[in-house]
C-alpha cells in the first residue's frame, strides 16, 4: 500500500503582466491542484466585493498556508521593488513576513522567466534565496518536479540514515601503522571516481604494500637465540595476516572495477616481491630461516590471487598467471628465472617446527596456511583446492618438474571433497567453462590432459604428497559425462 502523504497549501503571489503570463500561472494553479496540492489562487478564492489588500493580507498571515509560491518574472521584479499595484501592496506584506521566517523555507521564488542578461527577476526582497528555474521549456519540467517535491516534503535528495564511527577508529585493539590500509581507502576512492584508471590507482597501492612488507622481515641485530627464533618466526607471520587482508580487498576492487584484469600488473607485482623476501638489515651475516615467514606469505599471496580470480571468473587470467615465465633477483643479487614455483619456495625452518608440544603435522605449512584462512574470500576448503589448482595448471602448461615447480604446501588435506574443480568437470557445462584455463579444445583433449597428470604423478617418488594428489584426480572417463 502507498504511502499517505499531505501537501503544503500554497498561495500564488503573481502579476498580470500580459494574457501570456496569465495563462501560465493559471495553468500552474491547475496542475498543482490536479497533483493534490491546494492552492489558494485570486481567480478562485477572491470574490467580487471583497477587499483585495484584506484578501492578500489574510492569505499571507494564514498559518493554514505553508508556501507562498512568488511567481517572478521582469514585470513582477519591477513592481515589487517599486512598490507599484497589487505587487507592491503585497510586497508591503510579504517582505517582513521573509526576513522573520527562521526557518527560510515559507516563501519559495518560482522563475517564471529570465532577463536579457540570463539573470533571474528577483525583487530585493528575495535576493539570495534559492527557488526553482521554470523559466524555459528544457527547465519547466524538472522544475515542476523539484516544486512538488517541495511540496510534499519529499526531496530527491534525502539524508542517508547515520551510521557508526569505522572500525578503523574504533577498534579497542591497536592497529598496525600500514600505510596501504590508508592507500587502499584511497585506491577504492578514486576508482569510483574514475574507473577508467584503475590499473594505475591499483599500481599506487601495490607500491605502498610491497613497503609494508619489507617491514616485516626479521633483524639479525635482534640477536634471537635459537629456542626463541620459531616463536619470533610464528609472531611475525601472524602479524602479516592485516597486511594479507588488506591486498585482498584491494584485488577484489580492482578486479570488479576494471574492464578488463591487466595480469602485467600481478605478473610485476610478484616478480617485484621476490628480492623483498629476503630483506636484511646486514648484508654480510644473515641466517636461512629469518626468511621463512616472508617466503610463506608470498605462496599464500598467490594462492589467494588465483582463488579470488577464480571466484570472478577470470579463468584466462589465471592461466596467463600460471603459465607465465617470471624474472626474479634473489638475496644474493643472482638473477633467477623460472615458472610460477619461484614463489612457492620450501620454508625448511617452518617445516622443522611444531606448531603445539607434542603434535606433528606432514605439511607444517599448509597447517599454518589453513588456519591462517580468516578472510571471508576463501575459505580454508578452497585454499586447498586453488592450491591443487595452481599445481595442476602449472604441470599442464610448464611440463617439467624443477626447482621452480609450484610444491603445494596443503598437500595432506588433497582428497576426492577438497577439490571442487576436479569433481566439477564431470559436468559438461562446468568443462566448457574452464577448458581454456586446461589447454583442452575438447573433451578427449582434457581427458589426456588427465591421463598425462595421472602418469606424471605415478613417476614421482611413492608415498610423501603423491598418494593424496592421486586420490583428488577424477577418472578420464569422468570429464563431462553429465
């Protein structure tokens, strides 16, 4: 059921300057009362005999009338400042009424036409207030809209209901200083403001994170004793976990803003990340495993590029991302080159260690990685599977087993459940969705692409990670059967 509402009863203050302005506010009156307003209107409401300074004074003072509309034109501008005829008597009336309305809101100028100069007609009296253009055809309409819409007290725009302080102000726990939180507020700004440039507003705040990163490296000068060190390395590694969230927030604007996902962009990224890992206050002395959280970070890092790429559909990205071949200097100032694996580096100082007393995990990485799954994105469930993902991919289109192969830390959890995109390419639509990011045209060709990875995983050394990837490999068979 609509909504009630109750207009504002006006009077019409005017002149008759000609039959042509006559007929226009005449027409006014009638249209304002076929859209339910009332109108107090001199043709209607005063009758012969009747005094018309009486009639004038009592319509103005009348506390039932809440708006007097001053239709102004050249004429009526004229008369009221000169206080001539029936304008000027109401002028008389009406200007002291103006300047003792607190509120300003009373006496609304309506434009009815404008002068030589484009100026409009407005007696001093009203100089400074806002009114409504209905001076021109282009401008009557909206115009009339606006004045109905002042009327009845319903504005087009409305203030939005007040909210709550941002949690930035408010968190009780302190907050890290980094300076892409600000930037990110900053690229998600501009972006509304001008998406066409969103590749160079999310290159900005790339910049300021791969900064914050570098602050998390370890200092040899902390002179860390060795019973101390895995504690130092965990610490660190859970006080990246704002600085993850934060890219990850920056990603998915960019990804929904841009027309098209610039993978160059991700592509440097990365390779620009690579030397940060091993920052170092001291050139000369450093040790393996002050490295190790920062090498964690970066693997989860891609992981979550890959999987929110996935959640929007960005299939030919991701294989572009897999498949490209990245350019890297490393701590040493060598210069490396390699597949997607140069970032999935192996954390042996990690692995050595137990996460609780007593309890062992197979990959004490991929444990740190699924607990370490607290944004809303992904899941713990599905960084497994787009870590089986990038693995997959990788070995479709880099064909070879190498020191820059991606090695999935989440290995032990790779099962028949964890892995959706296999299951899903048991079904023929899910298939033709995904073939490109697969190399396959088809569905014998993705049905070798399966027998080749089967017979790859069967080469490697038994036991260890190849026993849980073969059970999340589907039967050739399988592909695209429903």
């Amino acid at each position: 059921m609509a909504e009630e509402t109750t207009p504002d009863k006006v009077f019409l203050s005017y002149t008759w300057s000609s039959p042509e302005h006559e007929e226009w506010v005449d027409e006014l009156a009638h249209r304002l009362e076929g859209n339910g307003v009332p109108v107090v209107y001199d043709k209607w409401d005063n009758k012969e005999g009747q005094d018309l300074n009486k009639f004038m004074e009592s319509t103005v003072n009348d506390i039932s009338i809440k708006k007097v509309l001053v239709i102004c034109n050249i004429a009526y501008e004229e008369k009221a400042n000169g206080r001539k005829g029936g304008v000027g008597t109401e002028t008389l009336i009406i200007s002291p009424e103006v300047y003792d309305d607190a509120e300003q809101t009373k006496f609304v100028p309506i434009i009815a036409e404008r002068k030589s100069d484009g100026s409009a007609p407005l007696p001093t009296y009203l100089k400074g207030k806002h009114y409504i253009d209905m001076s021109s055809q282009q401008a009557y309409e909206a115009g009339y809209e606006k004045l109905l819409r002042n009327l009845y007290g319903k504005p087009e725009y409305k203030r939005p209901k007040r909210g709550t302080a941002p949690s930035f102000l408010t968190d009780e726990e302190e907050e890290s200083p980094l300076e892409s939180r600000f930037e990110l507020r900053s690229f998600k700004h501009r972006a509304d403001k001008n998406g066409s440039k969103v590749d160079v507003y999310f290159r900005d705040f790339l910049e300021k994170f791969k900064r914050d990163f570098s602050s998390f490296s370890i200092s040899t000068e902390s002179h860390v004793s060795g019973d101390k060190l895995p504690e130092l390395i965990l610490e660190k590694l859970e006080s990246t976990t704002a600085l993850r969230d934060v890219f990850i927030e920056a990603l998915e604007t960019y990804v929904r803003k841009a027309d098209h996902v610039e993978t160059d962009v991700l592509i440097e990224f990365l390779e620009s990340l690579y030397p940060i890992i091993y920052t170092r206050d001291n050139q000369d002395t450093f040790y393996e495993a002050q490295f190790d959280h920062m090498k964690l970070f970066v693997n989860e890092l891609v992981i979550y590029i890959v999987g929110v790429l996935y959640n929007y559909n960005e299939r030919s990205a991701i294989k572009e991302i897999i498949k490209n071949y990245y350019f890297v200097t490393d701590h040493l100032k060598r210069d490396i080159e390699g597949y997607i694996g140069l970032f999935a580096s192996y954390p042996r100082f990690i692995e050595q260690m137990q996460l609780s007393a007593g309890q062992n995990y197979i990959s004490t990485s991929g444990e740190l990685l699924r607990r370490r799954a607290s944004h809303p994105s992904l899941s713990s469930e599905q960084i497994v599977e787009m870590d089986f993902l990038i693995y997959f991919v990788s070995f479709i289109h880099n064909k070879q087993v190498s020191f820059d192969s991606w090695s999935p830390k989440t290995y032990p959890y790779f099962n028949s459940n964890n892995i959706g995109f296999m299951r899903k390419l048991k079904s023929r639509r899910f298939f033709e969705m995904t073939k490109e990011l697969f190399g396959a045209r088809n569905i014998p060709e993705m049905k070798s692409v399966i027998q080749e990875f089967k017979e790859h995983i069967k080469e490697q050394t038994p036991g260890g990670r190849t026993m849980f990837i073969r059970e999340a490999i589907i039967d050739e068979d399988d592909v695209a059967r429903f």
